[in-house]
C-alpha cells in the first residue's frame, strides 16, 4: 500500500482551505494540493515542518504531528 496523505481531511477538520494553508506555511499551493490529492512523490521535511506549524497555530485543541499528515501500511502480510 505504501504512504498515504491525510491532509485533506485535516483541512475539513480545521475549515481551511488549501489555499490558506499554502499562503500561511509560505509553500507553493500547487504542493498543497499535491499532498491533497496523494500524487506527492518527495516531500522535504522543512515543508512539513511549515504545514505542521500553521496548522498547530490554527488549530485550538489539537496538536498535529507527521503521523496525523503521513500515514504508511506495508505490503508485507505476517
């Protein structure tokens, strides 16, 4: 299964827009919506640091961290 990106969900949860998040965490909006739509393939960790911080200082009772953006399940079965 591999990565995949729960930033969208989180956007609804906050009732911001990609937009907004791009403009406040200084990032291009075109990765915004990259990591929206799960087509990121590399993410540096300064950009999630950036999108971590503003949505830490939007949200009022929550504090996000890389394992609410990123989610991993391996392929491997046990």
């Amino acid at each position: 299964m591999g990565f995949r990106f729960n930033l969208n969900n989180i956007l609804d949860e906050l009732g911001i827009t990609k937009n907004k998040l791009a403009v406040e965490a200084k990032v291009r909006p075109a990765t915004i919506g990259d990591l929206c739509e799960g087509k990121t393939k590399r993410l540096e960790l300064e950009t999630i640091e950036k999108i971590l911080n503003v949505l830490n200082d939007i949200s009022p009772t929550k504090t996000y961290t890389i394992d609410d953006i990123i989610l991993y399940k391996s392929d491997i079965q046990d």
